[in-house]
C-alpha cells in the first residue's frame, strides 16, 4: 500500500471521527470525566492533525517499517485523551506498520467505539488489545513480528524493564511526565502569561503532561500576578463533566488524587499558604493555587495530575534557570520576558531532535516555548512536529549494531518507528 493510500484512510477516519463527535464526547465525558468542551475541541483539533500528515508526505514517504513489510508495532496509551490518541495510531501507520493499540482500562468505552470506527478502513492492520498493560508488554518482547514497543505512561512502570529490552533487542520508544516550568519576567506580556496559564494548566482539569506544573512569577510582579491569577481560578466553573459549561470536573485517576492530597498537605506543612481552593471530594479537586511553594515540596519535585497550581517567586535570572532544570522531569518548558526571557529559553531547550545520550540528561526540555501559548508550541505534535522530553520525561532505547543506546529529546513516533 502506498504513502498516498494510507493517508486517505487517514482521511476517511478523520471523517469518522467528525460523524462520532458527539457520541465520542459523551463517553469520554462518560469514561474520563472530561468536560463537554475540551473533549469536543480535541474532536476538532485531532481531525485537523490528521490532514496534516500532507505536509510530512515529503518526509515520510519513502520510509519502511523497521523489520520490513508485515511487522507490527505494539502502542500503550494513556488515559488522559479520547480523540488525540488516533494521532499517535496513525503516526505509526502512516510509514507501513501494522500497530496494536492498548487502551488504558479507564478509557474501555472510547476504545471500543475507536475499533468500531477502525475496523472497516484499517480491517486487521490496527488491532486492539484488552489484556493488561504488563501482559501487553510481555506479549511484545517475545513475539517476532513486533518491532518496537511504544508507550505512554509513567516512567516508575517503565524503568523495571529495561533489561528485558536489552536482551530482547526491541526499541522502546517512551513518552511520559512532565512537571513542566512556568516562567514569567517582570517585562512579559501579563495578559498573554495569565491567559495561557489558565488554558493550559486547567485543561482536562490538569490531566496533561504538558499543563504547567511549577509556576515560577519574578518576585516583584508575584503578588499582582497572583491576585489576577486567583481571582480567575476562583472564576472556574466547578461541576459534573456532563455539564457543558463546566471548566473543572472529576480527576479520573484515584491514585493521582491521593498523590495531589499528599502534595496539598506537605505544602501545607512546609510553610505554603494555599490562596484558593485546597478542598477535595471524592475525586473531585477543586480548583487550587498554592502560594510561596518551594523546591523542596512535593508538589514542585513530581508531577501534579490535577487543578493544583504551586507558585513560587524568583529574584534573578540564574535562580530561575537553576530552579528549573533542577527536577528529574524535562518534557515542555514555557518562558515569558524580553532579554532575560530569551537567555532562558535558550539554556533550557534541548536539541531539535533526539539523539545519544551517555545516561538520561537532566536540565533540557524537549518543547520550549517563548512568548508562545501551549495551543502554538504542541500545533502539529506527533505529525509534523517531534515532541518529547529529557530526564525521566521519556527516552528511546535500542540495539543498534548490537550495542544497546539511550536517545532523548523531541522525536516523531513515524520516523523512530521506520527505516
């Protein structure tokens, strides 16, 4: 099958995607607790990705699946998307895989009604799978029509199997958290910084890799940019999922739930005053700001999964960019300013595409964006633009003339999925 005929089923299945909008948000809705309105912009948005992978037929239309025609590559997703995951299936089909695609258990609704979609354009070249995710993995490195395993997910449940991948001679291709840094220079545009940090912090109720996580406000513009900052979030409509003017709704994952609580009460008891919100029911998080947060927190050292927002005030440039490449996560980096801003920007931002690395490199970020929204910085990710992180936010290992290597840095599933 040609470049040309895979990309019109693509196009056939944006198509689909467009008639099951409605039907795909409620179960998203249903499923994940996402709001009416982010699972509807992702429909749209998704469908617009799609037609993009015209722009990459240049780049990717004479590759070939890495162990030849027929091979297949295994896809692990995560469960903070409904409509977003097709750009990943597809990224791996558009080069001539076959792929096998496992759904978090918590999206089991939006899986199926995804393979209904599928089946009559892609018939059994995309398969799904319904075991676990660790028999999922299992199944992959021993069978030997599966070339690359590429996952989505916590970098905790990864690690455990890197010799399995070493023996196995199998590429992993990973993409996980981010506790993503927020930085803002007394001379930004307040307006521009405010806004995009209320988009793309409470999106999905926080549930994105790449929503802000450690909002770092220079200290003589802290206490006016909080109070416009708070009196937004406390302007945030809280409510069931199903409610179409919700901004807020119910975190899906309970352990992510109880990790945002121990982080709320170790802020608590490290001297952090939270200035809105802090009030969890069930799995319900209202919308939260903590104030004068420190490195030494929780909530500043692991991903926050949630509408909890830790800030922080900064007195020079160096304390800014030492503070923020000082975490084990290095997905997407955000930076508003003038000179100082673009001097940051420069020292954080990794290379443009991944590469060997000795052992995981800490203090670069795979996405850095200056003066730019989230909704800019990640347009095209996935198709046209490689995204991915450092450190333990995600990393490629393979065996290349027998000798087992780490890559890290942005990357487009496609290209590490083809020859």
């Amino acid at each position: 099958m040609s470049y040309e005929e895979r990309f019109d089923k693509i196009q056939e299945l944006g198509r689909s995607l467009a008639r099951h909008k409605e039907t795909l948000v409620f179960r998203a809705m249903r499923d994940l607790r996402f709001t009416v309105k982010d699972s509807a912009a992702e429909v749209d948005v998704t469908v617009d990705r799609l037609k993009m992978f015209e722009q990459a037929a240049a780049m990717l239309k004479g590759r070939r699946p890495l162990a030849g025609s027929g091979s297949r590559v295994s896809l692990m997703l995560s469960y903070n998307g409904s409509s977003w995951l097709n750009t990943a299936i597809t990224s791996l089909y558009i080069v001539g895989n076959r792929v096998s695609v496992k759904f978090s258990s918590k999206g089991s609704d939006v899986m199926a009604l995804t393979e209904e979609m599928y089946r009559p354009i892609f018939g059994d070249d995309i398969a799904f799978y319904r075991g676990s995710g660790k028999s999922f993995i299992e199944a992959s490195l021993r069978s030997p029509e599966v070339s690359a395993v590429v996952v989505f997910g916590f970098d905790e449940n990864l690690l455990p199997y890197e010799e399995a991948f070493r023996k196995s001679g199998k590429k992993l291709v990973f993409e996980g958290p981010g506790q993503d840094p927020f930085i803002v220079f007394p001379d930004a545009d307040l307006d521009l910084a405010l806004s995009d940090l209320m988009t793309a912090k409470f999106m999905y109720s926080g549930q994105t890799c790449t929503a802000p996580k450690r909002i770092f406000i220079h200290r003589s513009i802290y206490e006016d940019f909080l109070e416009r900052f708070v009196e937004k979030v406390r302007n945030l409509v809280v409510g069931d999922p199903s409610d179409k003017a919700a901004d807020v709704t119910p975190v899906a994952s309970d352990l992510a739930v109880r990790r945002i609580r121990l982080q709320l009460e170790d802020a608590r008891k490290k001297g952090a005053r939270i200035v809105a919100g802090g009030t969890i029911e069930g799995n319900l998080v209202h919308p939260t700001v903590v104030k004068d947060a420190t490195d030494d927190m929780l909530g500043m050292q692991e991903e926050v999964f949630g509408p909890a927002a830790f800030t922080t005030s900064f007195e020079t440039e160096e304390e800014a960019l030492r503070r923020a490449k000082g975490n084990k996560y290095g997905l997407r980096a955000a930076v508003f300013g003038g000179d100082a801003a673009r001097r940051t920007a420069g020292a954080l931002r990794g290379e443009e595409y991944c590469h060997p690395v000795e052992t995981y490199a800490f203090g670069k970020f795979g996405t850095v964006a200056l003066n730019q929204t989230r909704s800019e910085s990640w347009k095209g990710a996935f198709v046209t633009k490689a995204v991915g992180g450092y450190g333990y936010s995600g990393w490629i290992w393979e065996t290349v003339a027998g000798r087992f290597r780490i890559k890290q840095g942005p990357k487009l599933l496609s290209v590490e999925t083809s020859a």
